[in-house]
C-alpha cells in the first residue's frame, strides 16, 4: 500500500513573532529552532524510505526537506496547489488580525486580495489529487500548517476546515495511506460542494 509523510516545516522568525506570510516571494526562512525541529522530524523519519520529495514554493518547506532528506538523493517537486494560504493585503500583518476578521465576516470570507479558507480548500483538493496521482510509492512532502490540518481532519471524516484538529505543530510528522487520503478528498469535495450550495 502507498504511503504519504506530510511533515509542516519548522518553526520561522514569523511563527516566533505571530506574523502572517502566504505570499512565497517573501524570504521568511526557518529560525535555529526551526533548523533544530527539522533535524527532529528527520530522526523521525531516518528508518524509512522515500522515492519523492515534494515542497511547496515557500523557502522554509525547502529548507525544512533538506534537513529532513539529509542528502538522500530523490527528486524533489514543487507543488504550489499546496502553498499555504493566501492573505494578501494581510501579508507580515499579526495573525490576530486576520482571526479578528473570520470573526467579523465569517470563515469563508476572503481578506482583500486573498483567499478564503474555502478558496484554499479548493486548491488543496488539486494538490493534494495531483499527490495521489503523483508516480511514486512512498513521498515526503513539506508543506504548512493548513494544508495538513485540513486533510488530518478530512481523512476523519471531519469537517476539513472547522473540525478538531486545529494546529498542526513545527516539524510534526504526519502519515496517511492511500486510502485515506482518497477518503479525504471526497470528504474535501463534499464540503466545497455543500458551501457552494450555500453561497
């Protein structure tokens, strides 16, 4: 059976300063402690083996990957489907802000020039299938916060976007099998289905 290791990147002088960073063109790159975080995950990981690396445009998720991958020699994609959320006019803003926000005008609000949670949740259905779809038995993909946390909690049959899991920590490992991922997809596309519905 396939199986997908989703690693978040490690930690960021924005994540110590609560800042928000959704555009890749921003050089936001991982702190010592994030350096540490990902030498973690990488011991975390040193039994397995992997055919496939796959990070999103952002410089921390590389980083992170070659920490992890430690020389290992795997080709390695970008897959932008899986960038984290765009904030546009929110950019380097407080993270507090932005919850302020969904607070005032709901979740699936866009913040000026960016994307909303739903917005992000379409793009990552593309990703993640672009994933399933991808010729590798067993890939390692770096990729944010949201991004796992809506699969881990779709793969549940939860709600992607509301449901329990709400943080997913620094360098934290997360492991799914082909059919949960498959599983959660369905359950991603459901979801954008019944907000479109009603829209």
């Amino acid at each position: 059976m396939r199986h997908f290791t989703l690693i978040r990147h490690g930690k960021t002088i924005y994540n110590v300063e609560g800042l928000l960073n959704g555009d890749p063109s921003v050089p936001v790159h991982l702190t010592d402690e994030g350096q540490q975080q990902a030498m973690g995950a990488r011991e975390v990981v040193a039994g397995e083996s992997f055919d496939l690396g796959v990070r999103t445009r952002f410089p921390r998720t590389l980083e992170t990957l070659l920490i992890v991958l430690d020389g290992r020699d795997l080709p390695i994609e970008v897959f932008p489907e899986l960038d984290d959320q765009h904030v546009g006019q929110m950019e380097g803003r407080p993270v507090g802000e932005y919850r302020r926000f969904r607070t005032e005008h709901g979740m699936e609000a866009a913040p000026p020039g960016g994307e909303s949670r739903l917005d992000a949740l379409a793009r990552y259905v593309q990703g993640y299938q672009r994933l399933v779809d991808v010729d590798a038995e067993r890939p390692i993909v770096v990729t944010h916060d949201v991004t796992i946390r809506f699969m881990a909690n779709a793969a549940r049959g939860e709600d992607p976007v509301r449901g329990p899991i709400r943080h997913v920590p620094n360098a934290s490992v997360t492991r799914f099998s082909e059919p949960e991922l498959r599983a959660g997809l369905e359950v991603m596309r459901d979801h954008l289905r019944a907000g479109a519905v009603s829209r």
